[in-house]
C-alpha cells in the first residue's frame, strides 16, 4: 500500500498544476470560469479524480464537463512535463455539488434564523 502523505501531497501537486494549466493552457471555450475543490488519487496511482466547481446552471456545468474530460488527455501529458513521479494518473473530471449544497443549507438556515425573529414571542 502506498504512503498516504505521499498519495496527499502528490494529489494537492496535481491539484495547483492542473489549476494552473486550465488558466493558462487550455483554450476549449466550453471550459470557462472552473475551480478545482480537491482530487483523489488511487493508491496506485493509476487514476486520479479532479473534483470541480463552476459557476451556471445543468447545462453549462455539463459543457464545462465534456470539455474538462476532452482535454484530460493535453492535461495529463502537460503534468507529465511538470511532475517528477514515475506514473501520470489518468483523469477524470467530476463536479463537486458540495459547494452548492452549503450555499443552499446556508440559505435555508438564514432564513429560519430570520423567520424566527420575526415572530413575537
């Protein structure tokens, strides 16, 4: 089994590279304003998943998607260049609904606290 502080700090590599190469890089107009919110890569290495975040709705977060998982192939060998490890995982690319999530549990939440106040007492 693989060093677990090896396998983090190796993702959080992938992670600021790959931020860098969709800014810098990558000219696919379907991949807009994206942020990677982590990645996990398997104990083997052989696999890596890159979790986004985009601002839009189903469909633009669906173009963002294909795009992301077209260009995984440009991405994975810009890595090849940028890191030092023996293997370059393969991508894939899924959308991170947590932020999303803790913007829609933060609403409902300000809402109680409002709605709360609002009553007498």
């Amino acid at each position: 089994m693989a060093n677990p502080q090896r396998l983090r700090r190796i993702a959080e590599q992938i992670q600021r590279e790959l931020s860098d190469l969709l800014h810098s890089q990558l000219k696919d107009p379907r991949v807009g304003m994206v942020t990677l919110t982590g990645v996990d890569v398997s104990p083997d290495l052989a696999h890596a998943k890159v979790f986004f975040t985009t601002l839009g709705d189903a469909d633009s977060r669906a173009q963002t998607e294909e795009g992301l998982a077209r260009a995984a192939g440009f991405l994975r060998s810009q890595l090849g260049q940028r890191l030092k490890v023996h293997m370059i995982p393969e991508l894939h690319f899924r959308y991170d609904a947590s932020v999303e999530r803790g913007v829609r549990l933060s609403r409902l939440i300000d809402e109680a606290v409002s709605g709360k106040k609002s009553d007498p007492a």
